[in-house]
C-alpha cells in the first residue's frame, strides 16, 4: 500500500504520528507490513515559507497514492490577502472528485456526553456530508464567486445530477452496510427544499436514487429541524445525506454532543482515491506539548484500512480497522482512555501507548517518518 502523508499545520503533525503508529501495529498484528509513505509538504507553514500552499508535483504525487492521510491544515495568523485561511486540501477534494464526507458520530461510555437524557449514551450516527459542491462549489480556494467588488459578493451554491446521485447511491449503501451491522439503517435526506430551488432538485435526486433502495426505509428533514433534533432525539437517526454547508456544520454540531472534535473521524471517498483526516482544526497553540487528543485521528487511520480492504480486494484491511475501532471501545469502556481535551490526564504519548497496549506491546509514538 502507498499512502500520500500530508502532516500539514499544527496538531496535525502530532496526530498525524500518532494515528500511523496504531494503524501500523495494528496491520502487523494480521501479519501485514507498513504502508509505504510519501510524505508530502503543504499546509499553512509551507505557504508562509515558500508562497504556495503545497509542495511542487504534490498533487500528482497524492493522486498516485492507494489513500491520502491529513493531519490537519491551517493556521488563523497566515491568510490570503482576503482574509481567508490556506486551503490546500479543499482543492483535493475538487480535484479528485472526493463528493462523499462520511462523518461518524459515537458517544463512548466514560467519554462526555452533553445531553442529559440517559438515551444519548446511544449515539452512533453517520453524517454523510457531500464534500465538493453545494456553497463550498464557491471556497475562495476555487475562485468562483459570481461577483466580487468592493459593494457585493455572491458565492453559488451548486448542485449537479452527476455528483448528487453518485452521493445518494454511497448514502444508501452505506445504510444498508450498517444495516447489515445490526444498526437500524434508516437514511435521512437532510436539506431546504421549502426554500431553495437547488435543495428541492437534491431532494428530488434521493427520491429518484430510492427507488433502486425499496428495502431501505427514508426520512426527510429540513436543516434546521435537523440542527434541533440532533439535540432533542439525536439517538433516532442513523445516516444523514445532506449539503456540504449543511454537514459542515451539522457533523461539528453532533461531535460536540459525544465528546468534543477530538473524536472526530472523517474520509472523503471519490471514485479513484479517498482522503482521510480527523475534522478537527491545527489547534497551533498546544502543537508539540503532547495535549492533542489523537483520537478522531486513530479513528480516521482505521477508516482508510476499511477503505483500502474494499478498494484493494484486501479483507484482512478490515480485520486491522476493527483491532483499532475495538481498541478504543475497549479504552473507553474501562475508563482507560482520558484525553486531555475531556479534562483528563492523557495527553497525545499516554492516549496512543493505551490504544497500542490492547493491540501489540506498547512502543513509543514515532518523531518522523520516511519514504
């Protein structure tokens, strides 16, 4: 296997080790080698050194790759002249057409929960979150604003017949998947049909796409009834297939009830390649002091092994993704697993070795890795 490395800014860099190191044990465990890594340089950092946001043939590089692992990008002090952010992996996501953002969304025993109700101890959705059109279609990235002047900007919200049905096919299957799991396996169109004409042609599209899914029952929800019930009733859905704004803020909204970012995962699947990075920010302040909580991360490095297996016909990939989802189930169910970020007493080193215990003997996280 070859995996694009993309470390980036920040705590990414930290995770990033963090999450290649269990993902290693764990394949060494069902007998399979290391990945071989290139690592690619891009990010905030990179831009402020060199003046672009991603080291030169970087792209090409990535797209040759089995899977693409992020750290994280960004830094708040270094912005383009129009104030936003450097965004080198949205241009990823256009590039390799990556439509499909799964976001899971588990509530761990010991871990927060900020819901009161005993019910939200059961928490375990997916948030699939169409990743290179809708609002985003017009990221200053891409540079595709229908006006920009020193009176007005209009930014497009773009919905295609292509994309929308290949998200709605990944959103279906991916219910039935999890069907197959013993979860419920019910999918929710999340969207605004009321308002905008665009939304009502995505919902339109699921409509259609439903039609080749009859064993899979469907929902329908607004965003911003779906924003109130992921507070009032979160533990009644399964997956969300929405707009990329809409899940964009809905998956932040969800990880806040389970934890915190910390714990959120990500994969950005297209037709060729997927992408995979925890959710959360570079978080610069508390780079390098072993705070970060690696978690979302692990969970992100045990995605791409599910990834891969389909991808590469490899069925023991998914045997060393479940090593890591078990060992962090495990982690949480004996109270092992206390990240910082909870207000515990683990920091980055301490919440990896514990992952790594319940895998193969603990071994120190790594400083760097090579090609």
């Amino acid at each position: 296997m070859r995996i694009a490395l993309i470390k980036g800014d920040g705590i990414g860099v930290d995770v990033a080790e963090a999450a290649l190191t269990v993902m290693e044990a764990a394949l060494e465990k069902v007998g399979l080698a290391r990945p071989v890594y290139d690592e690619i340089q891009a990010g905030a950092g990179y831009f402020k050194e060199n003046g672009v946001d991603i080291e030169p043939d970087g792209e090409e590089r990535a797209e040759a790759a089995d899977a693409i692992f992020l750290g994280a990008i960004g830094l708040p002090a270094i912005r383009h002249q129009d104030g936003t952010e450097i965004s080198p992996h949205l241009r990823l996501r256009d590039r390799f057409g990556l439509y499909a953002g799964v976001r899971p969304v588990k509530a761990y025993p010991n871990a927060p929960q900020r819901l009161a109700d005993p019910r939200a101890a059961n928490i375990d959705l997916i948030i699939l979150r169409e990743s290179t059109e809708g609002l985003f279609y017009s990221a200053a990235a891409h540079d595709r604003s229908l006006v920009v002047n020193d009176d007005e900007v209009q930014d497009i919200l773009r919905i295609t017949r292509k994309t929308t049905t290949k998200l709605h096919g990944f959103a279906f299957d991916l219910a039935r998947k999890r069907r197959d799991r013993g979860k419920p396996g019910k999918l929710t169109c999340v969207d605004k049909a009321n308002v905008f004409t665009s939304l009502a042609f995505f919902r339109q599209l699921f409509d259609e796409v439903k039609q080749n899914y009859p064993d899979i029952p469907v929902g329908y929800n607004y965003v911003d009834a779906q924003a109130l019930d992921l507070v009032r009733k979160p533990w009644e859905f399964d997956v969300l297939v929405t707009e990329n704004m809409f899940g964009d803020i809905l998956s932040d909204l969800a990880g806040g009830l389970v934890g915190g970012m910390g714990m959120a995962a990500c994969a950005e699947i297209g037709d060729t390649t997927g992408l995979f990075q925890p959710a959360h920010g570079s978080a610069p302040d508390i780079m390098g002091q072993d705070k970060a909580n690696p978690l979302a991360a692990i969970l992100s490095a045990a995605l791409m092994l599910d990834y891969l297996s389909e991808k590469l016909g490899r069925p023991e990939l998914s045997s060393a993704a479940e090593l890591v989802n078990s060992a962090v189930d495990s982690g949480f169910d004996d109270n092992a697993l206390r990240p910082m970020e909870f207000g515990g007493d683990m920091g980055t080193r301490a919440v990896t070795n514990q992952i790594l215990s319940r895998i193969s003997p603990v071994a120190p996280v790594r400083t760097s890795i090579r090609a």
